[in-house]
C-alpha cells in the first residue's frame, strides 16, 4: 500500500511537471524566437521586437517598390498576434522546418547558421556551387523547382514548406502570389538592393528571424564587419591609388558599375581610383565602346572583366579590348574563373555574405604589398 501511494504521488508529480511545460513553452519561444536584432547597415530590413511578436520590414524589395513588406513572426504554438486586411502583410509561426530560397546567395548564409537541412527546395539548382548544399541535392534532400520566374507550383505543394523565400529584380512576383494564395508564406528578399557591401552581408539578420537564430547571425556579421574595417583602414596607409576600368561590352553596351553601386563602394574601399565614381548611379551605366575608351583607355586595372576565363577569350569577344592598357599589360581581373562543380559562379553565391573576402582580393589587386601572404579567393588574373 506504501509503495502503491508513493508510486501514485511520482506519476502525480511527473504528469503536473510535463503539464508546467506545456504551459511555459510558448513563453519561452517569445522569449527565443523574439530577440531583439539590431541593423547597421542595411537600408531596406528593419527588424522590431514587439509583444510577442516580431516586426519584419523590407522597404525596397525590388527597384521603385511602391509599398513596404511587413512580415508579422510568431512563435508555433501562439495565436496571431492581429488582424488586418493589410495585403502586404504576412503572418508566418516559427521557427521554420522546411523552407525553400530562389537565390543563390541565401546559401551561404544558411550554411553558416547550420540551416541547410531545412532546404527542401531550389529552382535551377545547377546554379548551387556549395559542396554541403550539393550533397544535399544529389542525395534527393532538396528538390528542383525549375526556373525562378515560372516555379513548378505543383511540387512545392508536394513539399509542404513553411515558408518561401522570393526574390525579384523587377516587382513581377505573380509566382510568388500564386504560392502565397495556397497557404504558404512568401517572403521577399530584398538584399541586392543594398549599396554597401556590408549592408548585404547584414541579410543575414533577415535569415535568422525565421529560426531564432539571432545571437549567431549577429556574431558572424560582426565578424565579417570586423574583416572588412580592418582591410579597408589597412589600404588607406598607401598614397598610390590605381585607376580603375570595370565591366564589359554585352552587345552594343558597355555596361560599367555606377558611381554609388555596390561594387564601387568595394573599390572605394580598397583605396583606389574608379574612373567613375562621380556617378550618381546605383545600378549599371549603359555607355557605348568610344565612351569608356575615351575615360578609361590608361587605367591601370580592369577589375570585373565578365566572364572570359582568359586574355585570349577576352579579345575574341571584342578585339577592340586591345585597345586598352590594361588589356596590353595582363592587369585584367575576373571573378568568374571559380565555379562550382556544375557551373555556378561562387562569387555569386558567396561574395554578397563574405564582402570581406572581396574587398582583400582587390587591395590584393591594387596595393599587393599589404597582403603579401593572402591568397584570391575570388578573383583572378587573365593569362
């Protein structure tokens, strides 16, 4: 009878512990999903702690967006936090277990969480050059969803995922909206609108919330933010700065990274002289041949040469290349001599997360004295 009672009183007191658990367990994933994340450099992520919830916003998700993205975060488990008829707002309970991404660059930055084996899905995933997230692929684990604008709707639906991170250079998202329309979140990515390298690499931030991940993005960003100061105070030491011509013909257009872009920030950064810094523009000038030869004929670097793998590709593109310094004294640079191991560019995919790496490679190219024992991770030499 004695052992019966205390017997009786164990299993009492198991059944009130498992059920003090369930009762806190949403409390605490307020407590570990909601952590507060605070944004540097990025201009279009802003990311709000509030009262059970987490605020999401991407304020440029593609160029001339009209209308913010707001993305509403709650734990699994707790009731939507609000109502509204707001169509640009998004509820999504975390943390997510199975996910798809349509970009490239979201790969490195899964990885780095640990979060590869929450993929199950990807379009094109030739592109895909990381040999982990390809492991995945080839054992079955992440699924190919075929081209990014017209996704095979029909086996995402098979997947089930809880979420899919989008992507859009121009706000044409009707394959998102279709995706959305059967219950499954879509969130926007808006990293690539970024001008400041760093501000990219802070996308990370954005990854995170999804999974509660917010102490490792930032501890990793700020890692990368370390890198990166560090190297671009190291290329201000020397006073010889070299000019510097960029981009290439496609067609009729020579299309040459404008003056307040993201890789003129690099070559800022590095301590040299663009010839075009003095552009108000973001994205890419459009000019013809005679323009740039004219500007650009004596400089002394040609970084970001497309994607010839050597000299000799580069004037059977264009024979008028010759016409340029650069081109005469084998000072031309590309960054699409890595691939992966079914051809997609690695500094595609790693470069926006690792502008660290980018930015040693240029003052490697430029001020070679400062780096004397690093070695490209990117880039190369045209032979």
């Amino acid at each position: 009878m004695y052992v019966m009672r205390n017997l009786i009183i164990t299993i009492s007191l198991f059944l009130i512990c498992i059920s003090c658990k369930k009762e806190v367990k949403p409390t605490d994933l307020t407590v570990m999903y909601m952590a507060p994340q605070n944004i540097e450099y990025a201009k279009g992520l802003t990311i709000k702690s509030q009262k059970g919830y987490k605020e999401v916003i991407v304020s440029t998700p593609w160029p001339k967006a009209k209308q913010e993205l707001r993305y509403i975060l709650h734990p699994k488990g707790t009731a939507q936090p609000f109502s509204t008829n707001d169509t640009h707002t998004v509820f999504i309970q975390v943390p997510i277990d199975r996910m798809i991404v349509t970009s490239t660059t979201d790969i490195p930055m899964l990885e780095a969480l640990g979060l590869e084996h929450k993929l199950v899905g990807f379009p094109h995933t030739d592109y895909i050059s990381s040999e982990k997230t390809r492991a995945l692929i080839d054992n079955g684990s992440i699924k190919e969803l075929g081209e990014a604008h017209s996704l095979n709707t029909e086996i995402i639906l098979e997947l089930d995922p809880e979420l899919v991170i989008g992507f859009s250079s121009s706000g044409d998202i009707k394959a998102y909206d279709l995706i959305q329309k059967t219950g499954i979140p879509v969130a926007m990515n808006g990293s690539w609108m970024e001008q400041h390298p760093l501000g990219r690499a802070e996308w990370i931030k954005f990854i995170s919330a999804f999974f509660g991940k917010e102490a490792k993005a930032d501890s990793i960003f700020q890692d990368i933010k370390k890198e990166y100061t560090t190297a671009s105070l190291l290329a201000q030491n020397v006073s010889k700065t070299p000019t510097i011509l960029s981009g290439n013909m496609f067609k009729d257009i020579w299309y040459i990274p404008g003056g307040k872009s993201y890789v003129a920030q690099f070559f800022k950064d590095a301590n040299t002289k663009y010839l075009w810094a003095d552009s108000k523009t973001s994205g890419s000038l459009s000019l013809n041949f005679e323009n740039v030869l004219e500007k650009g004929q004596h400089a002394t670097l040609w970084i970001g040469a497309g994607n010839a793998k050597s000299i000799e590709e580069l004037k059977e593109q264009n024979p008028r290349y010759e016409l340029f310094e650069a081109f005469k004294n084998k000072t031309v640079y590309s960054s699409a001599l890595r691939t992966g191991a079914t051809g997609g560019l690695i500094y595609y995919e790693l470069g926006p997360m690792r502008p660290d790496l980018i930015l040693k490679d240029m003052i490697k190219i430029a001020h070679p004295e400062l780096l004397p024992d690093y070695n490209f991770y990117f880039f190369e030499k045209l032979e």
